[in-house]
C-alpha cells in the first residue's frame, strides 16, 4: 500500500503550523522596522521642506518642525509657519505610525526646530529620537546640526 499513516500526517501539519508561525513573526517584525524607516523619512523630508520654506521667504517668515510627544494622545509632528508654533499656523500634521514613538522628545514634552529666514539655519542644533514601541532598542537617531544639515543614524 502506499498510504500515508496519521502520524505522518500530523507532523507534516505541525511543521507547517511551525514555519507559519516563524514566517508571521518576521513579517511582523519586518513591517515594524519599515514603519520606523518611512517615519524617519517623512520628518526628515517635511524638517527639509521647512527649511527650504525658510531660505525662500515663502509668506515672508521662518518655517518650522514642531514634534509632541503627548502622554495621554498620540505623538505627533507638524509644519508650521512663523517663530512659534500653534495650531493656529499649522500647515500639515501627522500623527506617528502606531507601532513608532518618540523617545525625544520624551513623554509629555515637544520640540519646536525653526529655520531662519534667508540662511536655513535652525535656531539651535537638535536632535530627534524615534523607536519601535516593541522593541525600544530599535531606534532611529535624526540630527539638525548647527550648519543646517538634516541627517539620520
């Protein structure tokens, strides 16, 4: 006869079961280094598109990053016209991917970076911290250095 016996079958299923699991856990671990990668990209992206902002003088004033790490809400990050930021003069606003946060700013604080008119220079050099909220160790360090260079670790 050439039959498979049950308990063939049944260790051929929890292979299977095995490798599925194995397969879903990396996925998922993929997925959430991707979200951090594409968050880092959007605030490096949208930090560059205030500073350029800035160097034209468009609406004739300094442009911003504002990033908030509220503790009861989601962290967020926005672009916003002038010296100080306020919902006010807000151009865009994004909250974070879920499965990301900040780390600086830390929990309950924020992080205005502005860029001066004409030169593009922030205000003070910075620096931007995000993590993957299930694996804190996995992190992503943006710098604004003092000569306006926007770069990430």
């Amino acid at each position: 006869m050439k039959a498979f016996t049950l308990i063939e079958l049944l260790i051929v299923v929890a292979i299977m079961a095995i490798l599925a699991a194995v397969g879903s856990v990396n996925l998922f671990n993929f997925r959430a280094q991707n979200n951090l990668n594409l968050t880092v990209n959007e605030i490096i992206s949208l930090l560059r598109n205030a500073q350029n902002r800035s160097i034209t003088q468009e609406n004739g004033s300094n442009w911003g990053v504002h990033l908030e790490n509220p503790s009861n809400q989601d962290d967020f990050y926005a672009l916003f016209q002038g010296a100080v930021y306020s919902s006010g003069n807000t151009v865009l606003r994004a909250n974070l991917r879920p499965t990301v946060q900040f780390n600086d700013p830390s929990s309950g604080a924020s992080k205005d970076i502005i860029f001066n008119s004409i030169s593009g220079l922030p205000f003070a050099s910075t620096t931007v911290i995000i993590s993957l909220k299930s694996d804190s160790s996995k992190i992503k360090t943006i710098t604004v250095n003092a000569n306006g260079r926007i770069q990430q670790y």
